[in-house]
C-alpha cells in the first residue's frame, strides 16, 4: 500500500485533556487506562487500525525481499 492511501493522524489541541478511569476490581495502569480511554475515540482508533495495516503489510513484504 502506498503511504498517501492512509488518512492523516488526527490532531488535538495543546493541553488538550483525556478523561482517564480506571477500571474496578483489579489492578490498571495509568498508562493502560488512557490507552484504552484514547482508543474510544473513533479518529484515534482508525489511526491505529491503519497503522497496524501498514505496519502489518510492510513487514510481510520484506520478508520476502
């Protein structure tokens, strides 16, 4: 795939704040709790599935090299 295929990185304003709660009943990180609150945002998500993809189909084609 071609880098220009892939949407733009979505950009958030500077001191821009995510809601961050942990989960109950057992042990979360901070780091993991806003992971998890980030990828609930719909921009967020579909850049990281696309980066998987990229990731995911260059890695297979220089095996092959």
């Amino acid at each position: 795939m071609r880098w220009h295929r892939f949407p733009k990185s979505p950009v958030f304003p500077a001191g821009h704040k995510w809601e961050i709660e942990k989960r109950k009943g057992g042990y979360e990180s901070d780091v993991t709790a806003l992971v998890r609150s980030m990828l609930e945002d719909d921009t967020i998500r579909e850049d990281q599935r696309a980066a998987w993809e990229r990731w995911r189909n260059e890695a297979g084609s220089k095996s092959g090299s």
